[in-house]
C-alpha cells in the first residue's frame, strides 16, 4: 500500500469522527460561550469578582484579579488574557494568575469533555480549581519578591461593547471551524500513525516517563495530544482510542487526572511567555502537582482497598 493510499484510507476514515466529536464540543462549547458573553457584557463577572476579594488576595493577588481569572474559568484563557492586560497587574500578580488560569480555563466546557472521556465532572471541576488556588499559594510563597516590570506592558486592548452579539457569531464560526480542522488533522495523522504501525514506536521512549507519572505505559500518545492540543482536541483522540478498544475507559480516567493539571502546557506556556511571564514557574508548577495528583489519588486508592 502506497503512501498516497494509505492518505487518502485515513482522510476518509477520519471524516466521520471528526464530524461527530465537534458536533458533540460544539454542543457545549457554543451555549457556554453565549451564556458567559452576555454575562460578561452585563457586568456579572465583574459582579462576581467583588465577592472573590478576600480569596484573591489569600494568595497574593489585588481583588480585581479575579475578573482576569473568571473570565479564562468561565471562557477561554485568551479571553482571561484580554481580561488580565487591563488590570495593570505585576509581573509576580500576573504569574500567579496565569498558573491559575492554565488550570481552569474554559473549566465547564473542558469538565464537560472529562465526563465524556470517562471521568467524573464534578471531581475534574473541583480537582481543578482547588489545585488551582493550591498552585497560587504555592508560587506566592516561592516567587521573587522582586520580580520586575508590568503584565503586557505596551500592549492595549479594543474595548468597545458595539456589535457586541455580532462579534460572538463570528468568533463562534470561526472558532467552529477551526475546531473541525484541528480535529480532523489529528485524526489524519491518528489513523496514518495506525496504517504504518508507530504508536508503540512514539510511545516507548517515553514509557520510563509514563512509570514516573503514575499513568498506563500506552497512554504516551494520549498524553502528547493532550499536552500539546489540550483536553477539548485531545479528547477527540481519546474517545476515538476507546470506541476502538484500545484504551478502556478506566485508563483513559487516569490520563485524565494528569491533564486536567498539565494539558496545553505547549499552547499556554508559548502564550504567557510571549507576554513576560517565566515559561519555567508555568511548566515547573504545573508538572509538580500533576504528580502530586495522580500519586496522591493513587495511594487513596491503594488504602481504599486495604480497608
């Protein structure tokens, strides 16, 4: 079998998950989004950050922190982004929430993907955002005092509320059609990485790597997607792994108890870096309690089963 035969078998395999998994994330994704727009719009979110005063500044953050870290929970962490670059915060204020906001973007949608894969939502939802102040705590007892200059500093954001449900349809199809197309690569690229029979050849070396973090040796491609695309795309992989067999639902629970720590860490860590903050306090923090997670869930378990 040619490699152009073997292209075009994977691109026809591939047109039938891709379409039903972003149907199913667009049928979370989309109404979410709305909901959190038009929250936004009306001021609720900022309403919001009001009572979460005191909790921000528990972990060393000025209470209109809030208002960047519920809009990536509750949206995206671009949006967080947008949100946080008219907050003049510092260099150490914007760390801590950009840790934060690594954990919990789009929390609702992502918990919501979770619970597809085989988890549980409400313990993704919880697990995340508790681990997320747990983080902030962490870096604000471990961050230089004197970490110098201000988050986006140079940079200004369009704020007009004009056109602002218009501005939401559009952003939605294009963000629809991205999401088709990056699910539909990753597919391609599954199903020719299946035709030439690479998956246990990309997963080996990294088999020591799964051991130490506590996860099943072939997961290492689910955690590659995941770390690399994040949990809404690498769930198309996952799900597409375990209708075929080759991941049970029970493995695929556990990878997920990783990831919900250290998912995008490619995508999040490139766009905080690129506005000042220290790629090696995210990637460092997060893989830290990834470990500490997973671990921790497992010795729960192991003493569940002794008692």
């Amino acid at each position: 079998m040619t490699f152009f035969t073997k292209l075009y078998d994977s691109i026809k395999e591939s047109v039938r998950p891709t379409t039903k998994t972003t149907l199913w994330l667009l049928k979370i994704m989309l109404p979410i989004s709305l909901v959190v727009t038009i929250a936004q719009h009306y001021g609720v979110i900022d309403a919001l950050a009001v009572y979460l005063d005191p909790i921000m500044r528990f972990v060393g953050l000025p209470g209109k922190a809030a208002v960047g870290f519920l809009t990536g929970a509750f949206v995206t962490t671009y949006a967080g982004i947008a949100a946080m670059l008219q907050l003049s915060l510092t260099m150490r204020e914007a760390t801590i929430v950009g840790i934060m906001m690594c954990l919990c973007h789009a929390l609702f949608v992502e918990s919501a993907v979770n619970k597809k894969v085989g988890s549980s939502f409400w313990k993704m939802f919880v697990i995340r955002l508790f681990m997320a102040f747990l983080c902030a705590i962490y870096l604000n007892l471990v961050l230089p005092q004197d970490m110098t200059g201000r988050f986006g500093e140079g940079i200004t954001m369009e704020t007009g509320n004009d056109n602002w449900l218009w501005a939401w349809v559009v952003s939605s199809i294009k963000m629809s059609v991205l999401i088709y197309l990056l699910v539909f690569a990753l597919m391609i690229v599954q199903r020719m990485v299946e035709h030439y029979g690479l998956m246990e050849k990309l997963a080996r070396p990294l088999h020591p790597l799964m051991r130490f973090c506590g996860l099943p040796e072939h997961a290492a491609y689910m955690w590659i997607v995941g770390n690399i695309l994040g949990i809404s795309y690498g769930s198309a992989v996952m799900m597409d792994l375990e209708e075929q067999g080759k991941i049970s639902p029970e493995e695929a629970n556990d990878v997920n108890y990783h990831l919900i720590m250290n998912h995008s860490l490619l995508e999040d860590t490139t766009v905080f870096a690129s506005l000042g903050i220290p790629a090696l306090w995210i990637i460092s923090t997060r893989f830290l309690f990834a470990l500490i997670v997973v671990w921790c869930r497992k010795g729960l378990m192991r003493l569940k089963a002794t008692f």
